[in-house]
C-alpha cells in the first residue's frame, strides 16, 4: 500500500509540502492489482509480489513513497 504523498515531493522546487493533521486528512490508497484479462498472469503475480514484500517495500520508501499509514 502506497500513499500519494509521494507526488508532492515530486515538485517540491515549487513550493512546501505542508502536512494536513491526521484528524483533518483523507487517505487515499494507491491499490496493486492482478487483473484477469493479463496477458502474464505470472509475472504479474511475481511483481505484485515483490512490490508488497519488505525489500519491495524498502525500494518505495527510499523512493519517497510511503508504505504503511502516515
């Protein structure tokens, strides 16, 4: 599970990012899915099982996403 919070530090040369308070704040989900119409069922599997794995989850955080409720 990943949070949006990510985008704003994508632009954070234009401007703050300022924290909304948890009481005041709507989390929004990035979901990771397998559809059934995939075409690679497998390596589908493999990814989303790698991307919510700990080593998985480590590469998002290190990538200014983050995985677990802020």
């Amino acid at each position: 599970m990943c949070f949006w919070d990510a985008n704003a530090r994508h632009f954070i040369e234009h401007g703050d990012i300022i924290p909304i308070p948890a009481e005041q704040n709507i989390l929004s989900t990035i979901p990771i899915v397998l559809l059934k119409s995939s075409k690679h069922p497998n390596e589908a599997r493999a990814f989303i099982d790698f991307v919510t794995s700990e080593k998985g989850k480590d590469i998002l955080r290190d990538k200014g996403y983050t995985a677990s409720p802020p």
